[in-house]
C-alpha cells in the first residue's frame, strides 16, 4: 500500500515554545519595486512603500512608523498588523528633515501570541525632490514646470504696483499678469515672482501634535519681461498654455487648465476700439452655447484661472482715475457686470459667499497691513477630461467697456457716479463670425509598469521579489506602486477576475502611491488591477482622472505536492 503526505513546499518548521522568535531583517523603503537601491540619502518625495525579510514561522508583523528611534507614545505616527512582509503606510506626513532622519519604521514578528524583538529601525527623511522650474509663456502670462505630487501651487507676486504683494493659489501650472496690465499705465515691466508646490493634506496635523504642511519650498526669483503693449488690431489667439501649448493651427490635449494668451483688442464684430478690458468664454461646443469656463474681467492680453477671487473693479469714475493714477483696487467679487445681452455671468473666481473665510492665504495685504477676505464656496477653475481627440473645448475673448450710470442727469457726469461693466459682444455671435479655437483635456493614464509591472510581494521560499515577468506570481498581498498623477490629490484601486469584460471585484482607495492588494492565499489564480488619480477640485465623474493599462498578477497562494 501507497503511503502519502502532504509537504507545504513553502512549509515553516515547527518553532517550539521555548525557542524565540527571529526578529526581521533588511527593512527598507522602495518608490516603486523592492529590488531597487535604497536612496543614498533616504529622501523621499511622498511615503514609500516598504518590505523586509520575511521570518519562518510568522503569522502576522507589527509595523510601526514614528518621529524617534525610541518608538515612545509620544512621537508614534502609525501602526498596524500585516500578514506579509511587505507594506503601504496610508499616511501623509510633513516634509521633515532630521539628523539624520526625521521619520523612522519597524517591525517584528508575531506568531501565538508572542512577539519577536523590533528590527533595527529604518530611518528616512521626506522633502520634494523638485521646486518649479520657469518656462516660457507668452505676452501676460506666467508659467513654470509640473511638480511630481502637488496639487496646487501658490504664486507670489513681489513688487506689484504700489506697493502691493500678491499671493494666490492656482490649480494649473500657469498665472496671468493681471496685477501689472489692468487699469495701469501701459509701460514695459519685469515681473519678478516665485512659486511653490502645494498637496493635498488629508489631516491637519499628526497624532503628536505635529502640524502636517501642505507646501513644498519655494522656487528661486524669476523674472518675466511684460511688453505692457496691446496692439488695437483685430483679436487673434497665441495659445492655450499650460502642460502643453495648443495654437489656432495645432490644438493639443492639456492634462492641467490651461491659460489663455491673445493679441489685439477689437473682435470679429468690430466692437472693442479703445478698450483696456476683456473676458475669456471656454464652451464645449463651436457654436459657444454651453458655456463651462467663463474668467473674471482682465485687463491684459491673457487670463489663467485662479482659485481666489479676481480683482476688484473700480464701482466709480473716480475709482477708475484712482487706479490709472495707480492705486491697487485689491480683490473681491466683480459687481456691476454684464453680458451682452444683459444677463449677470457667473465667473469661474467669483463664486457666491456663504460667510467666513477659507483657511487659504490672503490673496492680497496691502502695505498698511490690511487682510482681504476670500470666498469659501468652492471655485469650479478646473476642466475634466472631454472625450479628446474627438471631444475639444472652445475658446474666445470678448472685449469689455466701463459704462458711467449718471446719477442725476440734471447736473451731468459726477465723479462719484457708479459704473458697469458690459461684455460688447454675444460669444456665441463671436464664435459665429470664426472668432473661435480649440484644446483639449485629458488626463494622462498612470505609469504602472516599466518593462515589468512595479509590483513586489512574498513568492514560495519565504522571499520578497519584485515582478521580474509581465504575469507575475506572488503568494498573498502584493505591493503594487505607480507615478504621482499630475492634479491627483488621492487614487482608487480596482481588481478584476477578467480582462474583458472589466468587473471590478473589488476596490480601495489610497492616499501615497502605493497600495497593497487586499488578496489572501486563498485568491488563488490570475487577476487584474488598474490604478486612476482623482481630483475633487472636479466635480461628479469628472474626479475620476484616466485609468492605467490593466496589470495581471498572480495568486498562488500554498502550494502543495504529493510525496510517495
């Protein structure tokens, strides 16, 4: 008769009582696979994912992450029980820079109720690894290079006339010059201004008390030559500007809002001779009948959506002297504005109040100290992808005129008597007459992959790997990571048995760009997982940002085989 037994190929010997527990080794943190070089300075950009070696006879592994080698209640962050030697930490943290490191993780092995020694602290520090680089960008606009991780930027404006400095926050990579052209002298300027990367923060400080930073560090000084010239010629685009530049004879998809330059102030209807101001109309439509996008009033050659409030517009004739002479009007909502047709628009950056402040910056301090209060009510200045290249958005400029309501017409014009802002022409009457461009949005799919996928987890010997083929096989839970997604503020995860059709099986969500899979040995056989950004600055669907190419992985859970 045939004697046969089962033997776990990957099998853990038997570990007496008495005999104590291996504490783990090798632990280390990784961005995308865990065979890689562990960073000569252990600077990271946001959390990294970890892994360690895995200990024969564990059942689960304790993880802590903290601000102290010593691990004490006072400076512990974080801490949970995995069952495989690899982990994403789902925490955002400041950027903290220690002698010589400011963060610090470990693990141990738990098995029955008992609990091996912590392994030797794994130290690391978190700092962008990047600030904004300018870039070129035509007459009235500023631009600067995409940093890897944020989700806004804030811009400084030094020197601005009078003595203002203007501080704001844009959601794109690209500013207009508003301050410098409107309602001011048209002279030549150099612009001098920073900008700094900001993220999302999930919380406002750590469990120790710790306040969690939403920005990176600002860029050098840079300048920008404004020719403070607008030529009284027929309007004409120059481009839409933002990641990428899209022209009148090239439209191009952005995956961040672009800005929007032109030339000339009269439009295809005649109307704009001798004025100083205009409004930018964004539809989805050639006809320009859906608007989705609509600027405050501007006074330069090109508007960038911001998220806080526009400037002010002088409300008398005396405040239109006041300001040519060159005083600052500030920011707030525009009062007193039209369109063509009479109706009140609905400006992206003005927003109806709902009372208080937001916790951003003032967008502007006068120079006696002054604050000015924003909006809190969300400010919609981001464009969701469009079916690109089929689907294309639609661009125009309509040029605007300062009307004097004469409040007593017995004594005639008053410096004191208020005034309105008209659109002089129909978009749509505009778009008609060919006065019309086109761009696109979409929003790139997430890198998952380079010639393999950057997935890493627990293979049969009791060893972590990295995926060395495009199907790789790991035991249980694997660590799968993926590139920062520009104007992704978190990520969603979705597993799928099959790859046509897509079911999604289930779904998580993640706020670093890592994720462990939540399949145990018992997921046995092949699945696939797919990664996408999103952006709450969007609204409904349209925060869903473009999915990744579908990776497959492979479950093999514990294998066995028959010995005779």
């Amino acid at each position: 008769m045939a004697l046969c037994a089962l033997a776990l190929v990957c099998s853990t010997g038997a570990t007496g009582a008495s005999t104590p527990l291996a504490a783990p080794s090798g632990l280390h943190a990784f961005v995308y696979r865990a065979d890689e070089p562990v960073k000569a300075d252990h600077t990271y950009a946001l959390m990294p994912a970890f892994a360690w070696d895995a200990v024969r006879g564990a059942s689960n592994y304790e993880l802590q992450l903290a601000t102290s080698k010593a691990f004490n209640d006072a400076t512990l962050l974080y801490q949970e029980t995995v069952t495989a030697p690899v982990a994403s930490i789902q925490k955002q943290v400041p950027w903290m820079t220690g002698r010589p490191y400011a963060l610090w993780v470990r693990a141990r092995v738990v098995k029955d109720r008992r609990t091996s020694a912590w392994s030797r602290p794994f130290g690391f520090n978190t700092a962008w690894q990047e600030v904004p680089e300018q870039r070129a960008a035509p007459d009235g606009l500023i631009r600067w290079s995409p940093v890897e991780g944020a989700t806004a930027y804030e811009v400084w404006f030094t020197g601005v006339p009078t003595g203002y400095q203007t501080h704001f926050t844009t959601l794109t990579n690209v500013a207009d010059e508003r301050e410098f052209w409107t309602f001011h002298p048209h002279d030549a300027a150099t612009i001098r201004w920073r900008v700094r990367a900001v993220r999302l923060v999930q919380t406002g400080s750590l469990p120790n008390g710790i306040e969690v930073v939403s920005h990176g560090p600002y860029s050098p000084e840079f300048l920008t030559k404004t020719t403070a010239a607008i030529a009284g010629s027929r309007i004409k685009p120059v481009a839409a500007v933002s990641d990428v530049e899209s022209t009148a004879s090239q439209a191009r998809a952005h995956q961040l809002t672009p800005g929007f330059a032109w030339t000339g102030t009269v439009d295809a209807l005649g109307h704009g001779t001798g004025v100083k101001l205009w409004r930018v109309y964004v539809f989805t439509d050639k006809q320009c009948v859906n608007p989705v996008l609509t600027s405050s009033i501007v006074g330069g050659p090109a508007w960038a959506p911001r998220d806080s409030d526009p400037l002010l517009l002088p409300g008398t004739v005396q405040g239109i002297l006041d300001a040519q002479a060159g005083k600052f009007p500030g920011f707030g909502a525009q009062t007193n504005v039209f369109t063509a047709d009479g109706d009140i628009p609905a400006p992206a950056e003005s927003p109806p109040a709902t009372g208080g402040t937001t916790g951003a910056p003032a967008a502007a301090a006068p120079a006696g100290g002054a604050s000015i209060s924003t909006t809190v009510a969300p400010r919609l200045v981001s464009l969701p992808d469009n079916g690109w290249p089929q689907g294309r958005y639609w661009w125009t400029v309509v040029p605007v005129a300062a009307y004097e309501v004469v409040a007593d017409p017995t004594k005639g014009p008053a410096l004191a008597d208020s005034l309105e802002y008209h659109d002089l022409s129909l978009p749509q009457d505009l778009c008609a007459a060919g006065q019309v461009w086109p761009f696109g949005m979409q929003s790139a799919p997430l890198t998952t992959t380079s010639s393999t996928p950057f997935v890493s987890g627990l293979v049969a010997g009791d060893r972590v790997v990295s995926a060395v083929t495009p199907k790789p096989s790991f035991r249980e839970l694997p660590v799968v990571t993926w590139q920062a997604a520009l104007g992704a503020q978190s990520y969603q995860v979705q597993l799928s048995r099959h790859l046509y059709p897509w079911s999604p099986i289930r779904s998580l969500a993640s706020v670093v760009t890592s994720a462990v899979l939540p399949l145990s040995r018992q997921d046995v056989g092949t699945w696939y997982y797919r990664v996408r950004g999103v952006n709450s600055n969007l609204i409904g669907p349209a925060k869903n940002l473009a999915w990744s190419k579908a990776v497959a992985v492979r479950i093999s859970g514990d294998r066995y085989v028959v010995v005779k």
